[in-house]
C-alpha cells in the first residue's frame, strides 16, 4: 500500500520531466557544444514561469524524486560505460597532467570560496564540475554535499559558459600556440569542461587538420580524468560525514553513516569494476551509457524547473568569476605540463 502510495505521488512528476527531457535531447544532439542537460535546465526555467502554481503541486514530489534519486541512478550507469583496465592503458600518459588540472581547479575554487565569498557548495561543484568532466561530475558531487536545485542550476551554468567559449576557441588557440595533434589532445581532454565539448573542440580541429585524429586521443584523456569522480566524491562524502558527526556529537544526538555516505558512489565503482572483470562488450554497454546521459538530461529538466531563474541571474557573478578563473587555471597548468613533460 505503501508503495502504491508513494508511486502515486511521484508518476506525474517524473513523466513531467521525462516529456521535457525529450525534446532537449534532440536539441543537445543538433547542438552538441550546447548539450541537453543545459537545454533541459532552459526549458524547466520557463516552464517554472508559466505553469501555474496549483499545477506544480501534483509535480512536487516526482520531479523531487527525478531530481535526486533518478540522477544518482544515472552516475551509477555512469560506471558501466567504464573499463577501468583500457582507460588507464591508453590514458596513462596524460595522468600527471590530469592529476595537475584536477588540483589546481580544487585549490583555485577553495582560495576563492574564501576571498570572494561564494557559497561553497556552488563553489565545490563548480571547481569539481571545471576539473572532472562537467555535468557528469556535478551530478555525482551534488547528492554527496546535500546542494539544491538552485545550486545545481548555478553550477552547470556556468560550466556550460566555458564550455561553449573552449568549444570556438580552442582548436585556433592551438594552432596559434603550436600544438602538435597529441598535444592537442591532451589540451582538449584536460581542459575542456565536459566530454560533448571535449568532442566538438577535437572535431574543430580534425577539421582544420585532416588526417590529425585527434577525437580518439582527446576522448580516452577525457575518459582517464572522469575516473577521478570516485576518489573526489568519495573523499567529500567522508568530510560531510565528518562534518555530520561533529554537528550530531556537538547537538547530543546519534550520527547516522547510512543517511550520510553516499552508496551510489560505490555503485558505480562496482559498475565499473563489472565492466573491466567481464570485459563488457559495446553492445551491452552502449545502451546503457546513453540511458545514463538520458537520465542526466531527465534530472536537469526536474532542476531547472525547481529553479529561479531570476534570482539564478542575480547571483550569478561571482560563480561565473570563479568558474572563469578555474578555466584559465586549468588550460595555463594544461599547457604548462605539456611544456615541463617535453610535449609542447
């Protein structure tokens, strides 16, 4: 009865968001430098504007639900598009370089938390977002830190911002800096937000260089710097946990791991873990990628329909400032490697 009742409340909602999931797909695949989680958030943004208030009601629970738990599944689906053995095989090369982008994103995001004041859960997820691999890395941070929609929203934003200005940028900017194909590669895969971006940059400049190949290459690095969702997540999870502890300990009442630590998480390191011991064929592992990104788009409809836009524009300086100031940190220290390692 229980569930009959929970699935009462909750259908409407997550059909909601499904119908608006569609149509941004589709326009995500027309325009992939834009993506459909950012068409998803659009389109909720206006729909939160014109659908009535007494409409919204039967919606609340089921776009709650798409918006948490139906993204947290889509990170778990995630894992199975992973094979652990071949990313680190073709990937090992750019890991120094990716270790360096990844941390000098973190560092730049935590200083300037700090020094400008943003509130530092949009700040996490953009510095996370920034580093990692864009949507996908927000969607796996946001549940760990317990963010809003709203913060959710500010952060792929953001990320969508840089994306598009690296997209139309970048293949010219390496041409002029020198960049041979692997270097290239190596500077779309880490520093470029999110893997459509990374896609559409590399694309540019096959391109403008036939005969360069460089997607395949830019596309594995990409892949290598997305297996840093677990260690970051996981560390992040165990602060909170710390955090949640302290705060029970402090409050007399009893700490909770299960409603603090992030299981998903550990789903889909053993998603990707069955996908490398099985050897997961492409067949098998194809759908189920897509039903994740899928899913991603579904939970983006459910957050930007959860979303203010007006109050999102108000405060959307200093997060574009820092997401700004992670992006020039992560491609100058791309570049930088590239130098030290003798590659540029």
């Amino acid at each position: 009865m229980e569930f009959l009742t929970d699935f009462k409340n909750k259908w409407k909602g997550v059909l909601f968001c499904l119908v608006v999931a569609v149509p941004a797909w589709f326009l995500g695949a027309r325009l992939e430098v834009v993506g459909a989680p950012v068409f998803a958030i659009l389109l909720g943004m206006v729909l939160a504007l014109v659908v009535p208030e007494g409409s919204r009601r039967p919606l609340a629970g089921g776009v709650k639900f798409t918006s948490k738990k139906i993204l947290q599944y889509a990170v778990i689906l995630l894992g199975f598009g992973m094979n652990l053995s071949e990313i680190l095989a073709k990937g090992a090369q750019s890991l120094p370089i990716i270790v360096m982008t990844i941390s000098t994103s973190l560092v730049i995001a935590f200083v300037l938390c700090r020094v400008m004041r943003v509130p530092s859960k949009i700040a996490t997820l953009v510095g996370v977002g920034s580093s990692i691999c864009g949507g996908s890395a927000i969607a796996a941070t946001a549940p760990v830190i317990d963010a809003d929609d709203e913060e959710i929203a500010q952060a792929i934003s953001v990320i969508f911002l840089f994306n598009v200005i690296a997209a139309l940028i970048f293949p010219t900017l390496g041409g002029m800096l020198g960049l041979t194909n692997e270097g290239f590669g190596l500077f779309a895969g880490t520093a470029v937000n999110d893997t459509s971006s990374v896609t559409a940059a590399a694309s540019a400049w096959d391109s403008m260089h036939p005969g360069a190949n460089v997607l395949e290459s830019a596309a594995v690095v990409k892949l290598t710097r997305t297996l840093a969702i677990i260690p970051i997540t996981l560390v992040l999870a165990f602060w909170q946990m710390h955090k949640a502890k302290k705060a029970g300990a402090d409050a007399g009442s009893t700490f909770s791991l299960k409603k603090i630590f992030p299981f998903f998480v550990l789903f889909f390191v053993l998603a990707s873990v069955i996908t490398t011991v099985f050897a997961l064929p492409a067949a098998v592992t194809a759908p189920l990628k897509t039903l994740s990104k899928f899913f991603i788009v579904m939970a983006m409809a459910a957050v930007g329909f959860n979303t203010n836009i007006v109050d999102l524009v108000k405060k959307g300086g200093k997060p574009i400032a820092l997401g700004f100031c992670c992006w020039v940190g992560i491609a100058c220290m791309s570049l930088g490697m590239q130098h030290v390692l003798g590659i540029w």
